[in-house]
C-alpha cells in the first residue's frame, strides 16, 4: 500500500484482537492514550512514519473498545500526520460524548484552527522531546517545547492542555518551565523512566513528587516503559511508586495500536488485568483511575 502524501510507507495488518478483562470494567471507563490511523485514501500521513503504518480507522479503534469494554477513549495525534487533525476530528463527530482528542499544533497554528478543535472535542496539545531510535532528532511531524513555550499563553487562553512524551531526565529538568506554563500537563508512558536506574533514581523522584503535589497527571501503561512482555515485572516497583504518590492524579492508557511493538505487542484486556493484579483490584482506585479522573481532565459527563 502506498497512501497519498505518505511517502509509500510500509503498512501492517489490524491490531490484535483484544480479550474481555477478567473483571468487568465499571461504566464509562476510559483509555486515555489510543491512536487512529487511516483509513489512508481519506486520511493520509503527513510524514513516512519511522514504523509501519498500522491499519487502524475508527471502526477498528470502537471495536477494540467494545471487546475490552471501555466506553469513553482519548485518540493522541500520532507524529506521522503532524497537526492534520482531519482523522481525529472525523472520529469525535462520530462519538462526541465517548471520544476526546489530543492533537499536534505549532507556534503557527493559527488560533481559529485551535478554537475549532476545542469546540469539536480536542482538549490538549501533545508535545514531543524524545529522540528517533539511533538519532536523528525528534519524530517527524512532532511538535517540541519550543512550540509549547510559544503557544502556552494561546492555550491557556482557548482551555487547552498540554501533553508531553519525554524521557524522565528531560521532565525533570524542564519541570519549572512544564509547571510554570499555566495550563495542565499531561505525563505520556509513565515519564520514560529507565529502568535499570530504580525508583530511587533522582529524575524519577522528580517526576514522582510532581505528582504527588499535584502539578502533573500521569497515563499508566507499562508497556512503553519495559520490555519484559507480556507482564513487565520490572515496571512493576515504578508504577507501585506513582500509584502511591496520588491516585487523584493517575490516568490509564493502553496505547492501542502499538506500533512499533510487532512481537510483544500487548492484548488491552490483559492490560486491565495487569493494572488490576497490581493494585490488589481495589474498587476505589480502580473507578478513580478508569472513570472519575478522566471525567476531571477530559470533561466527559458523569455516568453511573
């Protein structure tokens, strides 16, 4: 396959077929961190991804969500359709009170773009500091903190917030700007935390105390942060560690399609499950983290 404006990138088959959690999620519980691709004769890529393309539109994206039984998700820009918001915006009409999106921008976007997609449901901005495999900078079509620096004052003024995928080091560093923006901030992947540092490893006592003081969320989905597929016991002691930090704080994420991943891609069920077996499936913070803290940050109307 050859999409338009793609660059004739490769393309893979559908994502995994999900399994059913081993217990039931509670009603309108969330994904904070999927993606769509496709279909590429209507949505083409902006950039050749540095992965293959996954076949993964709308209709894909709601039946995972159906099989795994999650109701409301949050679809992320990908970097390869830069701030081409034209899959996401398709999506949200289709489900306005299920989906909410988090899109790419840059200082030139210009403010009507950024009203519009907040009226259509896109609530944050994602920003990008995380280097290609081997170099080479960052992923094409990836907006960095340069952009959020210049468009935090546009942002705060529309209601939007900002989302950011960057190595542990990197957060911690820039805390004080991130903190400072005015506008919430959204922690990808757990902070990429490097494992083999430990929990008591200065940049992620950083990040852990971000949360605990409330100036960060977190998505939790271990398995951008390990490489131990299918249970990622190694991530186990961090996730342990931000979980106790503040439960108010904590987001779930699976995110589905997972490319990149190819072997050890993971099912989303058994992720559920994996959350669960590691929280002693505590009905409290099981609502808090699927349902009630997404409803906070993502604005969805409360179900029960």
């Amino acid at each position: 396959l050859r999409p338009p404006g793609a660059g004739g990138c490769r393309m893979t088959a559908g994502p995994r077929a999900p399994s059913r959690p081993s217990v039931p999620l509670p009603a309108g519980a969330c994904d904070t961190h999927t993606h769509v691709f496709g279909p590429y004769d209507r949505f083409p890529l902006r950039f050749p991804p540095k992965y293959a393309a996954p076949d993964a539109p709308v209709e894909a994206h709601a039946a995972m969500r159906r099989a795994v039984g999650l109701d409301r998700a949050v679809i992320v820009q990908p970097a390869p359709y830069a701030a081409d918001s034209a899959a996401i915006l398709d999506a949200l009409a289709r489900e306005p009170d299920a989906l909410r999106g988090v899109a790419t921008a840059t200082a030139e976007t210009p403010d009507e773009e950024l009203a519009r997609w907040r009226a259509a449901g896109i609530l944050g901005l994602r920003f990008v500091e995380v280097t290609l495999p081997g170099g080479g900078g960052r992923y094409p079509g990836a907006a960095g903190f340069d952009d959020l620096a210049a468009l935090a004052p546009r942002m705060r003024a529309i209601g939007l917030h900002a989302q950011i995928w960057a190595d542990c080091a990197r957060i911690a560093a820039d805390a004080g700007m991130l903190c400072g923006l005015g506008v919430p901030v959204v922690i990808e992947h757990m902070g990429r935390f490097e494992v083999e540092r430990g929990v008591a490893d200065p940049s992620f006592r950083t990040l852990v105390g971000l949360v605990a003081e409330g100036r960060v969320w977190i998505k939790l989905a271990p398995c951008r942060t390990s490489t131990r597929f299918p249970d990622y016991e190694d991530a186990r002691p961090f996730h342990d560690a931000l979980v106790a930090a503040n439960p108010d704080r904590l987001l779930w994420a699976s995110d589905w399609p997972h490319v990149r991943m190819e072997d050890s891609t993971p099912d989303v069920g058994h992720l559920v499950d994996l959350f669960d077996r590691w929280t002693a499936r505590d009905p409290v913070l099981r609502r808090k983290v699927f349902v009630d803290n997404p409803e906070a940050l993502y604005g969805f109307g409360p179900r029960r």
